[in-house]
C-alpha cells in the first residue's frame, strides 16, 4: 500500500479509538474581571500635565514681572520690575555690541586670508595642470610633426633613389650600345665560314 492509504487508515483508525469526554469543571468568574486597574505610565499620569501648565504658568509670571535673579557675593538677589537704569543697559548694549563687531571682524578676516589662501592653491593647482597639459600637446604636436617630417624626408630619398636607378639604367644602357657599335667589327673574310 501507499503511504498516502496508510495515513488515511491509521487516521480512521485514530477518530474511531477517540472517546467523549466531559469538559471540566473551572471557576469562569474569576476568568474575566469585571472592571479592569488603571495602570498608567508614570509619564502618562495626569499630574504631569498639570505640573508643566504650573511651571509654565509661573515663568510668564517672571517674565511679565520683569523678575532679575542676580548672584551676589552673599547669595542671589531678586528684583522686580525695570531695576536698571536707562545709562548702565545703554553702556552694557554698547559693550556687547562692540565684543560682537570685534569677533565679527576677527571671523570675516580668518574668512578672507582662508579664501585668498584657497583661491591661491587653486589658481596654482589650475595653472598648473593648463601648463601640463600645454606640454604635453606641444610634445604630441611636436613628436607628430617630425615623425611627418622624417616620413617625407624617407619619401624624397626613395623617390630619388629610383630616379637615379633609372637616370643609371639609361647612362648604362646608352653606353653599352655606343660600346657595342664602336666595337663591332666588319666581318672579314676569314672569319666568314665557307660552304
């Protein structure tokens, strides 16, 4: 039999075996609660809320109130309301204004030298490579135009080469053939063969 059969039977064989039972017996009240505890967060309490409103409400009560808290040699100092005069807050406007400029102006000068100081490297680094690259076509153009140059000069002497073959030919074809006639002999009658 196949596996598949035997599974099958032996499952039949397992639901027939399979008797009832009775569900137990188990307390279902205490299962589910009836009302479920409150557990929150300690983030998640309404207190915090509330304390943040209180400290923000009582930091508006500062500011509105113009309340100064100063440290002092015997301890902290508070004030209420415009306890500085119009001369001393004009005197300390100036000082900082003028601390600010100073650092303001000791910044923009570091700015300038490190751009003149960029601008120089740049300007290097560029005119360099420009340089390079000017010399390295000169040399191109330059190694191109005599190998041209040597290419044409091997031309014209190949070409006179074969000029002067041919100019020697002739000249030596010219005087074999004068050569020939001046030598030439009329035939006497000794050197005639007899019949």
């Amino acid at each position: 039999m196949s596996k598949h059969q035997d599974f099958e039977q032996w499952l039949q064989r397992t639901a027939d075996e399979m008797v009832n039972e009775p569900v137990p017996e188990w307390p279902r009240e205490r299962t589910f609660r009836a009302t479920a505890e409150n557990t929150l967060r300690w983030w998640q309490k309404p207190w915090l809320p509330m304390t943040s409103l209180a400290a923000s409400a009582f930091a508006m009560v500062l500011v509105i109130g113009q309340v100064q808290i100063h440290n002092i040699a015997d301890g902290f100092s508070v004030s209420f309301g415009g306890g500085v005069d119009e001369a001393k807050l004009t005197a300390m406007v100036e000082q900082r204004l003028n601390e600010y400029g100073a650092a303001q102006q000791l910044t923009l000068a570091n700015y300038a030298s490190n751009l003149r100081e960029d601008f120089r490297e740049d300007f290097r680094s560029e005119l360099g490579a420009a340089n390079q690259q000017l010399v390295n076509y000169v040399l191109a153009t330059n190694r191109q135009e005599r190998q041209d140059d040597m290419e044409d000069l091997i031309r014209y002497v190949n070409a006179q080469r074969e000029d002067d073959q041919v100019f020697f030919a002739n000249q030596l074809q010219q005087f074999s053939e004068d050569w020939l006639q001046e030598t030439s002999y009329p035939m006497s009658p000794m050197n005639s063969t007899q019949e």
